[in-house]
C-alpha cells in the first residue's frame, strides 16, 4: 500500500520514477567531437561488437565475423550461419562468439570448437565475458528478441537476466534476474558488473550472494552497453542518449503502446543509433535546425559516446559525436596495439585513436 501511495505521488508531482529529468553531459562526459576528428575511420556496414584477443582484433558484423589485418582493413574470418549477437576474448588465444540464436561458440584456444547454450530461452544475448573457465552471458529480454530493443524500452520491460557457463563441463546458471535489458558485461575481482540499460545504471552483484546488488554508478545519461577492460579501467559504450521527450513517453503507456501499433517503427519516439535520416522523425523539425543546418546542441535521438571508466567504474573521459556528427549509435569499444577502436553501428564505421588522447581526466569525474 505504501508503494502504491508512493508511486501516485511521484505521478502527481512528477518526481521519482515519474521524473523525466535527463542528466546533462559534464564533467568527464563534457560534450566533444573526438569520435568525429579521428584521422582513422574505416567503413564496415553493420558493425556491432570488437573483441581483442591477442595480437587481433575482431569485429563482427551481421553474420560475419572480422579481423584487422596488418594493412589497418578489415577481413571476413568466418561467417555464421546466424547472426551474431556479440563476441569476447577466451583466453589468450580464444574467442567466445554468441549467435542471435543462443548459441556460443569457440573459436581458438583450449576450448576450441565446442559450443555452449545457456537455456532454451536464452536468446537476447547482448553482451559476453569470460573469467577463467567462466562464460557470463547478459541476456536482454526474454520478451523480446534482440532486434526489437526499443519495442523492449517502451514496454518497460524488465525480463532479463545474467547467466554463468562452466566452460569445462557446459553448465549453466541464472546469476541475476528480472533485470532491465542488461546490454554489457564484465568481471572484476569483487564480482561480476553488468550495464542495465533501460535503468541507466552500472551495477555490481556477488555470484555467490546474488540478491545483494551494488549499484556502482546511476542516472547516466545515455543508454549504456558492452563494457570492455582497458589498460588503466574500463571502457563503457552508450549506444544511443537520453532524451526528456522519450521519457515523457515513458510514462504514458497508453500512448506508447498506440503509438507503437499506428506508427512505423522508424518513426517512433524512442531513441535510436542513427537519426536524422527523414523530417518525419520526431524532434527534426522546429528548433533543431538553422540556416538548413543541424545544431550540435541540438535535442536528438541518437549521439556517439562511450566512456573510460576508472578501476572503480566512475567516469573520468569520454569520446563523443554530437547531434550533426557522423560517428553515432557506439556498441563497442576495444584496446589494441596502443589504440582505443570504436565501433559506431548507427553509422557503419569504426574509428580508432591512440590511446594518449584520453588518458588524462577531461574534465574530472561527474
């Protein structure tokens, strides 16, 4: 009765989870244009996860699987007879590759070759990573595959879950559940850290006491996804930002639900890896534009961004693409011989830039 009390207060003053307040971008997210003035930038329809795995890097793409040759242009390793969902390093030599029909196979290494499936029901595998003879999968949603992710955030779903694989034997575990499209994953030395998107939030749980969560970092103001080990901490992709006008819709699910049986899907209010294509799109008409051209500042559905995070996973610098960049709808993010490389799959490139243009904070922690 309380929460019940409670929620029809915050619907009443627009407070709470009735907010639609959007943090703004400062301190170490301070808006910039690094993604956009990178002198490296290749083409690669589709991109979607990078995994460094020795002296490779890969990339997926569709049902296709990428490597970096010594000429800096990628090639076609492998193509799959599905899509592929995500991949990450096994190992020194091994790669995991999770297939949009739950499957996981390895590729190299001491588990070469053998393939793993969570559950029969685990088939929004958004995000892989392994620690020691451990495969931890995110699985977004089990209401919706994972193409349909905005249909997902407007329903405000909550029916994903965080899985662990015995690599050894292939047994596999719910570590966490009923979570809010769970969209990255990593392992540290105090648990495992999982990216709940449609929560905005970076939180830390215990596999061994699972119902103790540790929220590590809240109210981000973009939609976070694949994290990914750096030299000094981690790297954190936000694929699409937030905006005050989704949220608004949000919370009228009437509306939402309306909308999304009228209206074709590319026109949705929900935020997207690349806008800006039709004026048919919300917010591309009044204000957005001046002169025939597109603010910077301007709102929009869709920005590049991804974030360094410390050991401690607080935010210390970030590499961005504002409204009128080019360089939107960032999945993933991987080190490799001395550079950072930035997968955008809104706009199908991939971008790349030594690692000494961010090492220092800009900015400071938020």
């Amino acid at each position: 009765m309380i929460g019940g009390l409670a929620r029809a207060f915050d619907n009443l003053f627009g407070r709470g989870e009735a907010a639609v307040t959007v943090p703004p971008l400062d301190g170490a997210m301070r808006p910039n244009r690094m993604l956009d003035e990178a002198a490296s930038r290749a083409a690669l329809d589709g991109v979607d996860c990078l995994a460094a795995c020795g002296d490779t890097l890969f990339a997926s793409a569709g049902a296709d699987l990428f490597e970096l040759g010594a000429d800096r242009t990628w090639a076609r390793r492998k193509a799959y007879g599905s899509e592929v969902a995500c991949i990450a390093p096994v190992g020194a030599d091994g790669l995991a590759v999770a297939l949009e029909s739950g499957e996981v196979v390895i590729e190299g290494g001491p588990f070469d070759g053998r393939r793993y499936r969570a559950d029969a029901n685990v088939t929004c595998i958004t995000a892989a990573a392994v620690a020691g003879s451990h495969l931890y999968l995110a699985n977004g949603s089990a209401a919706n595959p994972i193409g349909e992710w905005q249909r997902d955030l407007l329903e405000r779903n909550a029916s994903g879950s965080i899985w662990r694989i015995d690599l050894d034997s292939g047994a596999a575990s719910r570590i966490a559940g009923d979570l809010a499209w769970p969209a990255g994953v990593a392992v540290d030395g105090e648990g495992v850290v999982y990216a709940e998107a449609w929560k905005h939030r970076l939180v830390r749980i215990d596999p061994a006491r699972p119902g103790r969560p540790q929220v590590l970092h809240t109210d981000l103001p973009g939609y976070p996804s694949r994290i990914a080990r750096a030299v000094d901490g981690y790297w954190l992709a936000l694929f699409a930002p937030r905006s005050q006008l989704v949220e608004f819709v949000l919370r009228e699910p009437a509306y939402a639900k309306r909308m999304m049986a009228e209206v074709p899907k590319p026109f949705w209010v929900a935020p997207k890896l690349r806008s800006g294509s039709s004026f048919y799109e919300s917010l591309q008409g009044g204000g957005v534009k001046h002169l025939g051209m597109l603010k910077p500042w301007a709102p929009t559905m869709s920005a590049g961004l991804c974030v360094k995070l410390d050991a401690a996973f607080q935010p210390r610098s970030s590499l961005q693409s504002r409204a009128d960049g080019r360089t939107h709808g960032v999945t993933s993010v991987a080190e490799h011989a001395g550079q950072v490389f930035v997968a955008a799959r809104g706009d199908g490139v991939i971008v790349a830039l030594p690692l000494e243009t961010h090492a220092a904070d800009r900015g400071g922690a938020r």
